[in-house]
C-alpha cells in the first residue's frame, strides 16, 4: 500500500473579487476515495487543480505524493500521437520498474553481502520492490489490454492518432492511461462523462481497487455510492466544507438528519420566541394573577408595591434580554425542497389519455409505432446515444413533425426542457425573464430566490451572460414554478448538484401532470417509480434499403 497522504491546508483561491476556495483543508490518507460534491460553482474543479499543483492557491500549502495522477482535459500529447504512444506511456514506469529489478537482482547475486556496495543495493532492491507491489508492475501488460476493453476502447487500433478519434474517446483514454499507471494518488474531475453504463461500472471497480488516494468530483450519484469511503461537501457552511464519512447513500441519511434536527431546532425557537414575546408584553407584568392587596399588607402597602415593581422590573428585564439574544441569533428558516407549484391545472386532467401516438417516424432519427401517455404518467425513456430520446421529447412537444399519428388533448399545456436551452431576449436578466415569463402575481407567489436553483447574483444577470447549466436551471425553474399538465424533461439532472437532484427526482413523484423524463443518470433509472419505454430504432426514409 502507498505511504504517502495527500494533505491540504487552508488553501484559498479566488478569481478576481470573487472568493471561490476561502481556507479549506483536506487530509486523505492511502485507501480512501474522498467524494467532492456541491453546487456549480462552489470549487470542486479548482481544488482539483490546486491538489494537482496545475494552479496555485493564493495561500495555503499542499503536500502531494511524487506520482500524482490526475485527469486533465486533455491528455498532454499533440493529436499526430498515436494510441500506442499513450499506453506505452502509461507503461513506462511499471516496465522500467522491472527492469530495474532484475538489474538489482543480478547485480546482489554478484556481490558477496559483505562488498561494502552491497548494503545500498539491498536498500534500493527493496525500494524497488514496494514500488513494483504498489502498482502492481508484473500485470501491468494484461492490465492495459482489459482496461482498454472495460472502457470500450479495445477496438481501436494502436496505430491510430488521437486526432482521428473522437473526444470521447480521447477522454476515456486519458482515464484508461492513469488507470493503468495506478499512480499513489489518483485525481479525477467528471470521470464518468463519455462513459456508458458498462464502462462506468469497470470504473468503479477498478477505483476500489486502488491502494492508495482518489480524490473525484462528480455529479454521478452512482459513482459516488459505489466508490466513496468519504464525502466533502463543497457549499458554504458556517464553519466551512463538511466531510462526511461513508458513501452518497450514508450522505443522504446524515443529511436528512441534518434537516431533521434543523427543523426542529428551527420550530423550538419560534415557540420560544413566541413565549419571550408574550411575557415581555403581558405576563412579565402580571403579579399573583391581578389580585388586590390582602388585609395583613395594606399597612406596608408602599414597601410591599415598591417591592413588587422592582420585582416586576427586573423579570422583564430578564424577558426582554432573552428575546433580544434570541432574534439576534435566532436559526433561520430551513429552506423549502424543490417542489412542483400546481396552480392553473385543470381537473380533468386526472384522467384520460393527454397523448396518443401510431407509427411515428422521424427519418434517421426515430422509429416509434406506439406510445400513449395517460393524464398522470410517470415515463422514463432510455435507450443509448442517438436513439432518438430527444427527438421524442421535441415530437411529443410539437416542435418536431413526422409522419404517423400524433393526437394531442385539445388545449394541453406541454412544456419541454431542453439540453440547450435558448431565450429570446438574452439582454433581458434571468429575474427579468422569470417575472415577465409567469406573469407578477404567479411570479410574486413563488420568487425565484425560493426554488434555489439560482443564486441571487446570477438572477441579476442578462440571461446571455449565463452558463449553459445556468440557463437551464432557470428553465426549469419556469416549469417548476408553474407546471404543465405534460413535462418533458430532456437529462433533467445535468448541471444539478446531487442534493438539488434527490429533490427534483422526490418532486417529480409527487408532481402534477404527466411527466416524461429522458436520462442518462443511472441513479434516477435505477430508482424510476413509474413506466419505461426504450428507443433504439432508427427510421429511414420510405424506400431506403
């Protein structure tokens, strides 16, 4: 096993005036797999870079392994080098290793052991020999052939340069090059993208195991859950990132746990609050219920009255100190999960078919010959790259026309989410074109800093200044805030942190309408509540051989 932790200290980094890591620090020690979850934003990829030594903390300090591996972008070759040239790279020292080795051992069967060079040789034999077990050197050659074939890469010819694959598949070789070196920390940003389920799976295997550190950020709740011994959450916190021991699933129990005890700490305040309010106005002043003066006091009357106003005095004091340290450090209020806001839906959507479709066919794109979508659906459609999942969505939406039948209900309210989202007026900023889009009263009733899926700077901004991901939160925060009676959702959970992602998925169970998600995201396939239709035809023209 490796010997060497990865350890950070109180890194920071921002980019201009914007803070984005503010003293964060993280020990991982040989044999843990640290998850880095959070918003888009919250600094995953930075920390990343500045744990791999590709960027500079502004301060701070970190301690790094000699053989760091860690998942660029792009792989550090030029595009005229060849499959061959990476994996011999990525073989180089577990074959120089060896060679050193038997170098050692011929060299130690030649010196007697009392040579004065014998001593150092032994040394540096046994060097060798723990750097060849924690790479596991001898199956190294084996190793490269099944980690390209896991990857979906064994059909590729050695000879072939990396400019004539695709990027795909420059990013799945990147990873297989650092999966077969197994450097004593391995450093992974988005390692499941360009990865099928089956190459996704081999992913996670070979991740666990690894003897020495991984580091991955990633959205893919799978991965985490199969992978992660450890999980630090990125979002700012009071007292800076969590670390979570366990895997996504022990994350998302800790977490509900945290909300639970939230809450209820929350609700405790608020009647406490009450209580402290109530005092100082009314029963502070109160002194046996209102009772007259008996008999024995009205000759000290004036001592006794004295006594009792100072008494009184001092518990609304009392009272009011309370209530001022409480309201001034009062928890707030647990933000609401992200729910669907029913408001104009009709009720006769509660029953009978909203769509209806016979012998659609989309040339080159989809072949589908029947599909109903009854008033309260739960759809999941899958199927691999280029079946036609999308096209689907944009049929059912009427923003595609094939030939067959499509029957829509007359009136029916459809919204699409789209993976590329595009607005009118780009100039316009994202609050801008969520109140102008609802309308003031629906937008007054569910603001758009209530749905959390944009933070209030990037509300402020024009909607064209807004990342891809960005833009496509504020369209589902549009269809959340005022739902259809059918939601297409198009890869729904792409750009979502996994925490906003548990709760769209809760929100979609229970949300109204028909709802038919298109995805890619084995958590929410593994975990569908309702039906599934797979596409995979393709049609051709009428005609075509």
């Amino acid at each position: 096993m490796s010997r060497h932790p990865l350890v950070a200290h109180d890194l920071v980094r921002a980019f201009g005036a914007r803070p984005v890591l503010d003293g964060v620090s993280l020990v991982a020690a040989p044999g843990h797999r640290i998850g880095l979850i959070g918003e888009n934003g919250t600094g995953k990829s930075t920390l990343l870079r500045l744990l791999a030594g590709a960027d500079e903390p502004d301060s701070g300090s970190v301690v790094r392994p000699p053989d760091l591996g860690y998942l660029h972008q792009e792989m550090p070759f030029d595009l005229g080098a060849t499959v061959a040239d990476v994996v011999d790279d990525a073989l180089r020292e577990a074959h120089d290793v060896l060679a050193a080795l038997d170098r050692l051992t011929a060299a130690l069967a030649a010196t007697p052991e009392a040579a004065p060079g014998y001593s150092d040789l032994l040394t540096e034999y046994g060097e060798r020999l723990d750097r060849a077990q924690e790479t596991d050197a001898w199956d190294a050659d084996r190793r490269a052939r099944l980690v390209l074939d896991g990857l979906g890469l064994g059909d590729i010819g050695y000879d072939r340069t990396l400019g004539s694959i695709s990027g795909g598949q420059r990013g799945r070789l990147a990873l297989g090059a650092l999966l077969i070196r197994r450097p004593s920390a391995l450093l992974l940003d988005e390692p499941t993208n360009h990865l099928d389920d089956a190459a996704a799976a081999f992913l996670e295997e070979q991740l666990r195991g690894l003897p020495g550190v991984v580091v991955l950020a990633s959205h893919d709740r799978t991965l985490l859950d199969a992978v992660c011994t450890d999980l630090v959450d990125l979002d700012p916190a009071v007292d800076g990132p969590t670390r979570y021991g366990g895997n996504y699933t022990a994350y998302q129990a800790e977490k509900q746990a945290e909300r639970e005890r939230w809450q209820r700490r929350f609700a405790e305040e608020q009647e406490e609050l009450r209580g402290l309010r109530h005092a100082v106005a009314v029963t502070a002043h109160q002194v046996a219920k209102g009772r007259p003066p008996r008999d024995n006091e009205k000759m000290g009357y004036d001592a006794t009255g004295a006594r009792v106003e100072h008494q009184v005095s001092r518990r609304v004091r009392n009272f009011a100190r309370r209530l001022h340290e409480l309201e001034r450090d009062q928890v707030r209020k647990p933000p609401e999960p992200l729910r669907f806001r029913a408001s104009r839906l009709a009720s006769t959507v509660a029953e009978g078919l909203l769509v209806s479709v016979r012998d659609l066919r989309v040339p080159g794109r989809l072949a589908l010959d029947r599909l109903d979508i009854p008033a309260t659906d739960r759809l999941l459609v899958t199927g691999p790259n280029g079946a036609g999942k999308s096209t689907l969505l944009a049929v059912l939406a009427g923003g595609i026309e094939g030939s067959g039948e499509v029957r829509r209900r007359r009136g029916l309210r459809v919204g699409l989410l789209t993976q590329d989202t595009v607005f009118a007026r780009p100039d316009r900023t994202a609050r801008q074109t969520y109140e102008l889009a609802l309308g003031p009263e629906r937008a007054e009733s569910v603001p758009l800093r209530s749905l959390g899926l944009l933070a209030p700077r990037d509300a402020a901004r024009a909607v064209g200044e807004l990342s891809v991901g960005q833009r496509r939160r504020l369209a589902l925060a549009l269809l959340v805030a005022d739902p259809p009676e059918l939601l297409l959702l198009d890869e729904p959970t792409n750009h979502l942190s996994p925490r906003l992602c548990d709760e769209l998925e809760e929100a979609l169970g229970t949300g109204p309408g028909a709802v038919v998600v298109a995805s890619h995201d084995r958590w929410l396939r593994a975990r569908w509540p309702g039906r599934q239709v797979a596409v995979g035809g393709v049609a051709q023209p009428r005609g075509a051989a």
